[in-house]
C-alpha cells in the first residue's frame, strides 16, 4: 500500500479508512514538508476523505511548515464545501502563515461568498496587504474572461467600478459584524497555547524497539520509589523517558514487558498519548518507557500547581469532552488496556491544549500487583474487590465524575487526608466528594450521573460524549 499522504491525495478512500483502523497508526503524523494527512486532502478537494478524517480526529488547525493550515489550502485551491466544513469545526479562519496570510487572503474573490464567518478583511500580511488588496488581481482576471471584447479604458473603468462595489459590500458586512475597518498591522505571532499546533514527526510511531544509547537525558523531573521520570531527546524530538524501578528484576517480568507494551502503542486518536517505544536500560536492567514530551505537563499540574494557564468553565468543558472522547475510544478495545486508572495525574495537556489520556501511565502487571493508586478518583467497589470482580468501564465512569469535580472545583479530592484514609474512608464510610453551591446545574447533573453508587446505572462514555458537545456548544 502507497503511504497515507498518496492515498489523501488520490481520494483512496477505502485505503484511508484500513489505514485508520490500525491503531498503530497516528493520523496526524507529517511528511517531510510538516503537510498531515489533513492537508492533502484538503487541497486536493477530497471531501470523503476529509469527513473521515475529522470524524477519526484529525487536527483542524494544523499547520505545515510554511505555517499554512487546511483551512488556507481548501481556501486558496477553491473548495468551498471543505471551507465550510472546516469552519463548522471551529477551523480558524484568522490564522497566519509564514507571509501573514490568512485564508481569506488566498480565497478567490467570488469565493468569499455571503459570509465571512468571522474572518477578519482589514488584517494586513507581511507586505501590508489585506484580504481585499489581495482580492484585485482575482477579480480583474475574472472579469477579463468574462468581457474580453471591452477595450483597455472601458474595461479598466468598468473593474474600478466593480471592485469599489465589492469593497463596500464586504467592508459593510465586517462592519455590521463588529469588526474595525482600520487596518490591522501584520506582527509576529506566537501561536503556542493557541489551538494551532504542528504535524507529529511521522517516523516516531514506526519504531517500537529502542536503542538506549541513542536517549539523551537532559533533566531529571521527578523520582519517587516507583521510578525515574526525565525530559529527554531521541531522534531529534523532544521526549519524556520513564525509567522504572522494578525489584527482582527476572526473564519473565522481561518478557511480561517486551509483551505488554506494544499494546500502549495508541495513535489512532487525538485524546490518547501513546508510548512510542521501550527499552531496558544497562548495567542493571531496568524498563524504560518514552513518549511524547507535552509541554504544559499533565492536567494536575495546570489545576493545582500554580501554572499561569486559566481554566474557565469553557476550557474545564472542553477538557472533559478531551477526556470522555478518549475514554469513549479505549472502551471499544478488545482487549481493554490493562490497570489503566483514569486520575487528573494520567491526563497530558498538548501544545494545543488538548487533554489526551496517557498509555504511559498505564501499570504493567509486575508493578505492585494489588496496590491501590490515587484512591481519591477510584470507585467504591474498584477499592473494595479484585480487578477482576468489578465492571471496569463503570469503574472508569466514576472516576471521571471525580475528574469532572476536580475541574469544576479546582481542588484536589480528599486534599487533607492521607491516601490511606481516603481508600478506607471511600470503600467503607460512604465518603464522596461534596459538589459546591454554584455549579452549574448541567455539570451537577452530569456528575452525579457518572457517581451513581449503583455501577449499573451509571452512562457510558460514547453517552456523554453528545452532552459534553452540547455543553461546549453554548
């Protein structure tokens, strides 16, 4: 089979959605000019494959390396339906290329239609040039095809007519939708934090075996009894290295990992992080797991750490539609990703502030096989029996309902007890977060849902994933 980028470009429907299905497979992944799969499909006008693609994930407002999103290539190639459906995706339609483009500067004049669905006219490039500047020479060779028979002053007088005409009317419709009709200067953006974010580098999902000699460890993190958590480079990308300590180091628990962490190798979805790869580190063997450095840490962090990051309701809603999405998917696997537990410490924020559900943090099965971790966000019966008597999706659901509490709340659950206190306390004494006056009634509702005491009764996550959307929607 041709790679990824061949088949979006040809339209290989079919070709894309086998590819799809492998969950080894990262449909944001780049080529060498940073162009996703997104891109291609986008400037070829391949709508099927455009809706498969968004409907799996994709990044709306990924940007290649000349800065260019699908949103500029749709606009600038002519395909208006992919314009529209980009946009209803909340595609931004003020991006800036490495020229200070927007889309808008590379629409077509007759393309922009009777809605600028908040593209803003007046922004100038990096030559000063706006939308409209930009526009002139588009028009003037449209009109040209139509009245090749008018001589040069008729059709030169007749353009400036025109083109004044068209002025007006976009220059009205920005101003009767609140925009300033003075120019906006072209500056330098920093886009970091902002929902635009790069491709992946496409050769890192490609390799599972790791060479260690080939990590570069920069900076130690965090340590505790279970192992090494550092920041670190391979193949040029910026990772983070988890060495663990396991005691009794033997064949079989080397060959238990060798087994089990390929299945964390997850890069068909956008809110889970994979492990890229693994490796058992010399003289003495201890595994080692890596994957993709995110930048803003884990949602722990952002919530309780003193980050400079705002969480709103809006962000708390988007985060928690982030989380469900991903939990909706690892639901689905057959065979479910083992001694995975679902806790704000497990949830990475991207570059684009998208939250993803960590593999890394997913316990392989000779690490403490018994022990508890993070009580605060486990259900009542996950504390009180063995993993295999319990329903684990509903286990996971009530620990998203904590999660959702601590988004809504901005506190640490059970923040002055012990974690022993906090496993007894749950398991035996009824103890459940208490929900604060002045939540929202939607979001109350919604937690008290997913904290049914009854594991029966509580929804699945495929369930409330559509409530989150409304939620995000108003």
């Amino acid at each position: 089979m041709d790679d990824i980028f061949t088949q979006c470009r040809e339209g290989n429907s079919v070709a894309v959605r086998l590819w799809l299905d492998n969950t080894e497979n990262d449909l944001n992944l780049g080529d060498d000019h940073g162009f996703s799969p997104l891109h291609w499909a986008c400037r070829e006008g391949r709508s099927g494959v455009v809706d498969m693609l968004i409907m799996r994930g994709a990044r709306i407002n990924v940007m290649n390396r000349g800065d260019d999103t699908p949103l500029h290539l749709a606009a600038s190639h002519g395909h208006r339906d992919i314009v529209a459906k980009l946009i209803q995706c909340k595609a931004d339609p003020n991006t800036v290329n490495e020229h200070g483009n927007t889309p808008l500067h590379y629409a077509y004049a007759p393309f922009w239609g009777n809605n600028l669905s908040g593209a803003q006219v007046c922004t100038c490039n990096r030559y000063g040039q706006t939308p409209l500047d930009k526009a002139k020479p588009h028009l003037r060779q449209l009109l040209q095809g139509y009245f090749p028979f008018l001589t040069e002053n008729i059709f030169f007088l007749t353009f400036i007519v025109l083109f004044n005409l068209f002025v007006v009317y976009f220059l009205e419709k920005a101003e009767k939708m609140g925009q300033s009709l003075n120019k906006i200067p072209y500056k330098e953006t920093f886009w970091k934090g902002t929902m635009r974010t790069r491709p992946r580098n496409g050769t890192l999902n490609k390799q599972a075996g790791i060479d260690y000699k080939q990590l570069s460890l920069l900076a130690k993190i965090n340590e505790n009894q279970s192992g090494e958590l550092w920041q670190g480079r391979w193949q040029g990308d910026e990772i983070i290295v988890k060495v663990l300590h396991i005691r009794d180091w033997t064949t079989r628990k080397s060959r238990d990992f060798n087994e089990e962490h390929p299945k964390l190798r997850i890069f068909s979805h956008p809110n889970i992080l994979p492990v890229l790869g693994a490796c058992q580190s010399p003289p003495s063997p201890h595994p080692v797991i890596i994957t993709h450095y995110m930048p803003y840490g884990s949602l722990f962090n952002i919530l309780h750490q003193g980050t400079n990051l705002v969480v709103d309701q809006s962000q708390a809603v988007k985060f928690a539609l982030d989380i469900a999405s991903g939990m909706a998917f690892l639901h689905t696997l057959e065979p479910m990703v083992s001694r995975l537990y679902l806790n704000s410490k497990h949830v990475m924020i991207d570059e684009d502030m998208t939250a993803r559900v960590s593999m890394a943090d997913a316990k392989f099965s000779f690490q403490c096989p018994g022990r508890m971790y993070s009580p605060a966000w486990m259900a009542p019966e996950a504390l009180q029996k063995r993993p295999d008597d319990i329903n684990r999706r509903s286990a996971d659901m009530w620990s998203f309902a904590v999660l959702l509490w601590e988004l809504v709340t901005r506190e640490v659950p059970f923040a002055d007890l012990s974690h022993m206190e906090i496993g007894m306390k749950v398991a035996l004494e009824g103890l459940r977060p208490t929900i604060p006056p002045g939540i929202s009634p939607h979001i109350c509702k919604l937690m008290r849902l997913c904290m049914n005491e009854d594991p029966a009764k509580r929804p699945k996550f495929d369930m409330i994933v559509p409530i989150l959307e409304k939620m995000q929607d108003k």
